[in-house]
C-alpha cells in the first residue's frame, strides 16, 4: 500500500527546501509562489488519496505518527488553507517584497509540513517537534514587513509568547513521561487519567490546556492574537486564524480530550474537573472576544477577536466530550458535540480565510485597515465586500449557511447537560455579534464611501479565491450532510463506550 | 406527497433569483418590476390554491395537508428534515401573505425609484421565507425560514428606507436576531427531550415534551415571539423599522413578519408547550392585555401617521397573543379562532394603511399629521381611501376585523371576566383614528399649499389600496372560508393543552 502521507511530508520538504535557491535563478515573478503551490496542491491530493484508502498505517518506527480519519480531516483542512494563503499571497503580499518572496514560501511550506504532522502526531515528542515545525517559521512570517514597525513588534511578541508555550507543553511533557513512563499519547492519556490522586498529574493536563490554548488563542491565553493578526501580511493573519490555530485544536483533542477524568484535577475539590475547566475557558473566550470585538476600530482585529470569539464555541463541543469520555450516559450528546465542533473548526477555516483574504484585499487597495476604509465599501469593490458579508453572515451563524449548522450541532449538544448554560451563554453571545457584524454589513452596503468614491479593480485570482471560498460556506450550508458526516467519523471513540 | 408546498417556497426564492439576474444583466432596471410581479402572482396563485384545498379536504385534528417529506441531514445522531405541511392555521397566513406579497410588489413601482433589481430581488426572497416558515414543520427548518426574512429585511430598510434608515435597519436586526437567537435555544432543548430524537413538530407533539422540559424552554421561544409580535416591552425597534422602512416594504414588515410569531405561539408555544402554557396563561394574557391599551395609547400619541399605524400594530397584535391564551385559560377554542381569523384581517388592514403612508407622503411630502391637513381637499381619493382603511383597522362593520376582535374579547371574557375591560382598546382604537381623519382629512389646511402642485393617487395606486380592502369585506360575509378549517386547529390546541393537565 501506498504511503500516501510520506508522499505529502516529501512534497512539502522538498519545496520548503528547495525554494531558496530559486532566488539565484528567477528573480521575476512567482515562480516560487507557483512552486509551492504545486507542492502543497499534491501534498492535499495525497492526503485525500489517503483518506480515501481509510489507511490506518503507522509510521517510522512504529509510533511516531498513526493514520486516522481526524489526522485525515485535519491535514486536508490545513493543507487547504496554506493552499489558499498561498494563492492569495500571489496578489497580497506587496511587490516590494517579491525579492524575498522565495523565503515567504519556503517558510509557509515549513509550516504547512507542521500543520500535517502535528494532525497525525501519536507520540508526544513527534507533537513537540511537529508544533515547532509549524510555529517558528510562523514567527518570521507575522514579521515579514520587515520595514513595518508594528509587523516586528507583532513578532517580536507573538514569538517571546510562543516560546512561552511552547516551553509550557515541553514542561507538560516531561511531567507526563515522568508519570506514566511513556511517550504514546493514547498510553500516557489513559493512565494520567488514573493518577489524578498525584497533584502533578493534574497540573500536566492543565499545563497541556495552556500550552495548546495559547496557539487556540482562547482567553487568557490571547494576547498576542490580535497584535500578530494586525501586524502581519494578512494572508498570514489568514493562517493564523484558519490554519495554526486548527493545529492547536486537534493537538488539545489528541492529548487532553483524551484523558478521561471522572474526578477532580486536584484532590478534594470536586469543581475542579477538566470539563469545567473547559467550560469557564469557553464562557470567557466567547464572551471576551465578542465584547472585544464590538468595540474595535480596524478590520483585521476585529476579526482576531471574532476569531477568538468563535474558538469560545468550538470549546463548547470540547467540554462535552471531555464529560462523556466520564459518563456514558451522555455518549449521544458528546459524540454530536465533537462532531459539531469538528465542524464548526472546518467552518472556521472557511469562514475566516474568506473574510481575512477580502479584508486583504481591501487594504492592500485601500492602503488603511480602518473601518472607516469599509464605508461603502459595497459599489467600490463589489466581490470583496460581498465575500465579506457572506462570511460575517455565516460567522454569525444565519442560516442556511454554513455555521449555523455547526453551532446549531455545539448548542443542542450541551442543553440538556449541566453544561446548559453554555448553550444559554452561547445564543446570547452570537446576539451579541450580530451587533459587530452587523455594523460592517451596515457601513459596506448602507454608508457611502468617505472619501474616493471610483471603483476599485480586484485581481482575478482573488475573486476565484474568493469565489471558491464563498461557494464553500453557501454549499456547506445547503448541504451539510456530507461534511457532518465525514466530521462525525473523525471523532475519536469515547473512552466510556469502548470500555 | 404532492410538491404544491415546495413549490409554493421555490417560485418566489427562484423569482429573486431570475428578477435580479435578468434585470440587473439585461439592463432595464425598470423591467425588474414587471418580471417581480410575474412571480409574485405565480405565488399567490398557488397560495390560493393551497388555500382552497385545505379548505375543502381539512385535515384530522392533529395532522397537516399536503405533507412532504425531504430528508436534509439524516446521519445518526443528527437528523433534520424539510418536512412540510399546511392545515387551518397556516393556510389562511399564506393566502394573505401572497395577496399583501403581490400587492407590495405592485405598489414599489410608483414608489421605489433606486435600484430596481436587487430590491425587487430582496421582496421575493422575504416572500419566499415567509411561505417557507409558515409551511415548515421542523423547528430548524422554520427557524431558518425565520431568519431569512430577516436579512432582506435589513437591507430593503436600511438601504430603501427614510432619513433614519440605518439606524433603524441595525435595531431592527439586532433586536430581531437577539430574539429568534432565544427562540433557537428553546427548540434546540427539545432536541433530546423525546426519543427518537427530532426537530419534527408532529413527532414533538405526538410524543409529548416532557413537563420538565416545557417551562424554560416556553420562556425561551416566547422571548423570540414577543420580539417579532412585538409584545409590550420588547417592541422597541418596532416603531422605528415602521416609521423607517419604504411602505410597500411595510406591507410585508407589518402585515407578515408578525405574524411568523402569532403563528408560531399557537402551533410551537401551545402546541409542543401545553403544561407550560396552561400554567402561565395568565402571564401572558396580562403581557397581551398590557400590550393592546400601551399600542392604543400610544397610538393616541402620535404625530406621524406610520408611528401611529406602528402602534397601532402593536395593539392589534396584543389581540392575537391575547385569543391564543383566552383558549389556554379557558378551553374555548374561540380565542385561537379569533387570533388567526385577526391575524389575516389585520394583514391586509395594515397593509393598506401603510401602502396609503407612502402615497401620502409622495404626495405632501410628509407624513406628519399636523402637517396634512386638508389632505381631504387637496388629493380626494387618497384622503378616501385613508378613511375607508381606517375603518377597516378600527374594525367598522363590514370590514371583518370587527368579527376577529369580537371572537378574540368574548374568548378572553370566558377566560376571565375581568379580561372584558378590554372592549375599550377598540374604541380608543376608533378614537384615535377617528381624530387623525378629522385633523387630516376633515380639517383645512392650515397655510395655502400650492395646488396642482402633485398629482393624486393614480388609478391603478388607488385599485391597489382597494384590492387590500375587498377581501376584508368579502370576509364578512364568507368567514367560513376562514373558520372552518381553522376550527379544528383550535380544538385540538385546546383538548391538548386541557388534556395535559388532567
């Protein structure tokens, strides 16, 4: 049988590699951009071949890497985004940068190699490594303005942050090992789970919660999100929002979610349990990021709050699994609620690429990503304000589009679960967006424009970008059907089912 | 399984579609009226006969007509399905939606000079959503259809509107989204509640919702309903959308998107919620009855004719929510015949009002009422045709308005009889618009306008505004049409919500 996912690690590395050296012989154009492209575009076919073989191989040395229909899922998604950063990238990233442009694509594929192998990481160790795979080149590319003051201190910070964490999840790591002896995720999550009597069992998972949560950017841990968002070219922000930080969500499945905890973290509190952990993490990321959201004055972090906001739902779905992997009796409830936020992580990555690449778009062509840039924004430049409206209207979860159904899956999956008033929290706070999203919509296609009123011309590939993006969130709506189901294969078995 | 309701949602989602692509590619703005009005009549004709059939093969209490079945998700675990059906509560709001439909699509075209193509498209896509959730009888579907009158909404506001449009057009989302939002958790609660689990309202209804899951859940989806209605004190943005909006737009704004909920408190809130229901009539018969006297007396109030029929509105709709509790309270399935028998009166009552609220306005450029005096005078046929729809919304015999409230205050009588003070809200309802014609109408201008300055309401504009009137008075005499088949609906929402606390 083929090895169809060395066949994407090697098409990835080869372009990573090989990239940089373009430089001394093409220095016109986007030969690397198309290079990379290419590379990524296989490494995507690969992985679907893959997913359509239902390969459940495993890799070097036995443990290191497993084939599993949630590697599959997250690999494609994250695959498909550097896909479409990189397309984007073609119009977005600014001309005078092309002299480094080998660089930017060398660096977008390191992290898309990272991306994939964290998505099938089943050694904790191969996580690590995978996870700096993905985010150093990061911190280069959130700087990659090099002229641009607010681009490096976005690095500069994001970069100290993620070191932070970075040296967080190692630190979870060793306390684990030092625990159970073992570096398989699967060995090490069962028998964390039994050595809650230990305090530092405790403190492994919640510093794995922390670790993760800051690439998931869900609050406290989202500080730097907003600032990189804004600084760096915003196809990156684009990766940010729909492609590492996917990477954050099914590293925090893969390890923490599979700890089955009936009991509290530490002795003698019976409150501190991981789902309620993830609850009050999902209370305060949702809330925070719409609250936030409502008052921001620039586009790109508007939509880094937005995109907090939306990790706040997706916990949802987390902290009813992490209940169901205790008690079997809501099996049915955890299974719909990983399901939805499986979905709903797709969804994201749609939702949030488009908004994120039209809002590129408009600033490269407006120069400002002011809001007061969106004014009338609706007759200047048709295609970009209605891929943007189309994704706020998605992002806010009107139906029949694509996020509707994914909340509509996180929500009915808590509500008749202590977690009820997460539910409760969570309509209240998609009302709440409605106030934000809204009053882009108003000011794109109510307002008339502030200033130059001439039409703006957008390039075609990012109106194929975007076109393709667009159908993305009206098909997923129409029909769901497919997508739910390939999202409920990938959840992994429960813990209190299969004994 | 027939495909008349499927077909009753796509012609009009497909006209927004051909309106806007044909007119807006073809060039001629203009013919986007024309291709519009097409569609909408072939909605209205097929409402009719959705009409007509449920009228002559009225289903079983309990059951609906011309089911259809479409299974959308169906994974295990997940399931939703576009299940459609009609019976006497649904089919007399399609007829009139289609009528006020065709009628506000008609009247755009002396009124809506901007844009053409995409408010046209926007007017068939509310029209569509409005005919899917009045058929819809899944909760997501429904909720969904909901939504989706929502959106066009916003923009046919907030871009066709007066000088406080966006304003008005962001309170009207934001308030309209919060409330449905609520709503969606109420619905999403009964998702687990029975076994198998399903959005399905008959399947919900047949299984029974479990008492402990009606009450919260009642609370939930009525936060929804009484932001749409809107109940006094969730009315807040409704005014201003009235007073805001383009008139024809209001004709499906005022007359239909209410609706959506008075509908929706007799088939979901009684239907699914009998326990709850029964134990908080009282509550929300005091919220309809608050509701009826505040839209009066602040209908009294005011100086712009649209803020006027705006509470007005709200004082009608006290009456639907007040019927639909009158039968909880009681068991006298009076009250819901009432409510619904109201609901399509007021439909087209109001809908003339405001359509007139645009003439009038295109004509003397204001629409305050001071300000119009001699109205009667100077443009005789719109001052005509506002008295003859007054009386139509005060409920003058033969107008049959005068039949819904009778039906819905004798409900609420055998209810509680304290419940008969209200006899007054019709006739403070009379007071007011009785002392606006005269102000408008009767009294001479105030300052010596300048005559033949614009032209009066034209012919066709008048036949408009007639053929909003002529089934109100047909009503009158065939109220069977309507009744019939809406007796037993309310029989049976009355049974159940007795039966579940025997």
């Amino acid at each position: 049988m083929a090895d169809y996912i060395l066949l994407a690690v090697a098409s990835l590395s080869v372009a990573a590699l090989g990239v940089p050296f373009l430089q001394y012989f093409a220095r016109r154009g986007n030969a690397s951009g198309y290079l990379v492209i290419a590379a990524v575009g296989v490494a995507f076919l690969a992985i679907a071949a893959n997913a359509a073989s239902g390969s459940t191989s495993a890799y070097p040395f036995g443990s290191l890497l497993a084939s599993d229909s949630l590697g599959n899922l997250f690999a494609m998604l994250t695959l498909g985004v550097a896909l479409f950063v990189a397309v984007a990238s073609l119009s977005l990233v600014p001309s005078s940068q092309t002299a480094n442009s080998p660089f930017y694509y060398s660096l977008l594929s390191f992290a898309a190699l990272g991306m994939v192998l964290i998505s099938y990481s089943t050694d904790l160790l191969m996580l690590f490594i995978a996870w700096e795979l993905m985010s150093i080149p990061t911190y280069a590319l959130a700087g990659f303005k090099k002229g641009s003051a607010a681009s490096n201190e976005a690095a500069v910070k994001y970069a100290i942050l993620g070191a932070l964490s970075s040296a967080t999840i190692l630190y979870a790591i060793s306390l684990t090992y030092g625990l159970t002896g073992t570096l398989g995720i699967a060995a090490a999550a069962a028998s964390l789970g039994s050595h809650l009597s230990n305090p530092v069992a405790g403190i492994a998972i919640l510093l794995f919660v922390v670790g993760f949560g800051f690439k998931m950017s869900i609050v406290p841990f989202h500080m730097w999100a907003p600032d990189a968002y804004e600084g760096a070219p915003t196809p990156i922000a684009a990766l940010f929002a729909a492609g590492t930080k996917k990477a954050g969500f099914v590293a925090m499945i893969r390890v923490v979610l599979a700890i089955s905890t009936a009991v509290a973290l530490t002795p003698g509190s019976g409150l501190f349990t991981l789902p309620n952990v993830l609850a009050v993490l999902a209370l305060a990321t949702m809330t925070l990021g719409n609250l936030a959201a409502l008052t921001q004055k620039s586009m790109t972090r508007l939509l880094a709050y937005s995109s907090i906001a939306q990790a706040g739902y997706i916990l949802i779905g987390f902290v009813i699994y992490s209940y169901g992997q205790a008690n079997p009796a809501f099996a049915q409830q955890a299974q719909l609620g990983m399901a939805g936020a499986l979905f709903h992580i797709i969804n994201h990555s749609v939702m949030k690429g488009a908004a994120f690449l039209a809002a590129g778009l408009v600033i490269l062509k407006l120069g400002s990503g002011s809001l007061d840039a969106f004014d009338g924004l609706g007759r200047r430049m048709p295609i970009a304000a209605f891929s943007l409206a189309m994704s706020f209207l998605a992002l806010a979860g009107v139906p029949p589009l694509n996020g509707f159904w994914s909340k509509l899956m996180l929500f009915t999956s808590v509500i008749n679960t202590p977690y009820a008033w997460l539910a409760v929290a969570g309509v209240l706070n998609t009302a709440l967006s409605v106030g934000y999203y809204g009053w882009v919509i108003k000011r794109m296609y109510l307002d008339e424009p502030g200033g130059d009123q001439s039409p703006v011309e957008e390039p075609l590939t990012m109106a194929l970008v975007l076109g393709v993006l667009v159908a993305l969130i009206v098909v997923f709506g129409l029909e769901p059907g497919p997508i739910i189901s390939l999202a409920q294969h990938a959840v992994p078995a429960l813990a209190s089912l299969t004994g | 399984m027939g495909y008349v309701l499927s077909l009753l949602i796509l012609v009009p989602l497909l006209g927004s579609l051909v309106t806007f692509a044909a007119s807006s590619l073809g060039g001629r703005r203009q013919s986007a009226s024309y291709i519009a009005a097409a569609f909408a009549l072939a909605t209205v004709a097929i409402a009719a006969y959705v009409f007509w059939f449920v009228y002559s093969n009225t289903p079983a209490p309990g059951y609906y007509a011309l089911t259809e079945d479409h299974p959308w998700i169906a994974l295990p675990g997940f399931g939703v399905d576009i299940l459609l059906g009609t019976d006497g509560l649904s089919s007399p709001l399609i007829l009139v939606s289609g009528i006020v439909g065709v009628l506000a699509v008609l009247s755009s075209r002396s009124l809506i000079d901007k844009r053409e193509p995409a408010y046209y498209s926007l007017m068939l896509l509310v029209l569509g959503a409005v005919m899917g959730a009045f058929t819809s009888l899944n909760l997501v579907v429904f909720y969904l259809f909901w939504e989706l009158a929502l959106v066009p909404m916003f923009f046919l506001i907030g871009v066709w509107g007066g000088d406080r449009r966006k304003y008005a057009a962001l309170k009207f989302i934001i308030f309209t989204f919060a409330g449905s939002a609520v709503m969606l958790l109420g619905f999403l609660a009964l998702y687990f509640g029975v076994s198998p689990s399903t959005f399905d309202i008959p399947n919900l209804a047949r299984a029974g919702v479990p008492v402990a899951l009606q009450y919260l859940p009642l609370l939930a989806v009525f936060v929804g309903f009484a932001v749409e209605l809107p109940v006094f004190p969730f009315h807040s943005w409704q005014p201003d959308a009235y007073e805001q909006a383009p008139a024809p737009v209001n004709a499906l704004l005022s007359g239909i998107l209410p609706k959506f909920a008075g509908y929706a408190v007799i088939r979901i809130g009684l239907g699914l919620f009998p326990a709850a229901a029964y134990d908080y009539a009282w509550a929300f018969i005091l919220l309809a009855v608050i509701s009826m006297f505040y839209g009066a007396v602040v209908a009294l109030l005011q100086k712009d004719l649209k803020r006027m029929f705006a509470y007005t509105s709200i004082s009608h709709m006290g009456f639907v929510l007040f019927g639909a509790f009158a039968t909880v309270a009681s068991g006298n399935p009076l009250g819901i015949e009432g409510a619904i028998f109201l609901m399509f009166a007021h439909a087209l009552a109001v809908g003339a009002l405001f359509t007139l609220s645009g003439f009038v306005e295109k004509e003397s450029g204001t629409r305050l009422i001071p300000k119009l005096a001699g109205l009667g005078r100077r443009f005789p046929v719109t001052a005509a045709l506002l008295a003859v729809s007054s009386a139509a919304a005060i409920g003058v015999p033969p107008f049959a308005n005068f039949i819904a409230e009778l039906m819905v205050i004798s409900g609420g009588i055998s209810a509680y009889a304290s419940t008969a003070v209200t006899v007054l809200v019709p006739v403070i309802t009379g007071g007011y618009f009785l002392w606006m014609l005269k102000r408008v109408v009767i009294d001479p201008a105030q300052e010596a306008g300048e005559p033949g300055e614009a032209a009066d309401v034209s012919r066709l504009d008048a036949a408009l505004v007639a053929v909003y009137l002529v089934p109100l008075v047909l009503l009158t005499v065939f109220s069977f049409l309507v009744l019939t088949p809406a007796a037993p609906v309310a029989q049976w929402t009355a049974n159940l919500v007795h039966g579940a606390k025997l």
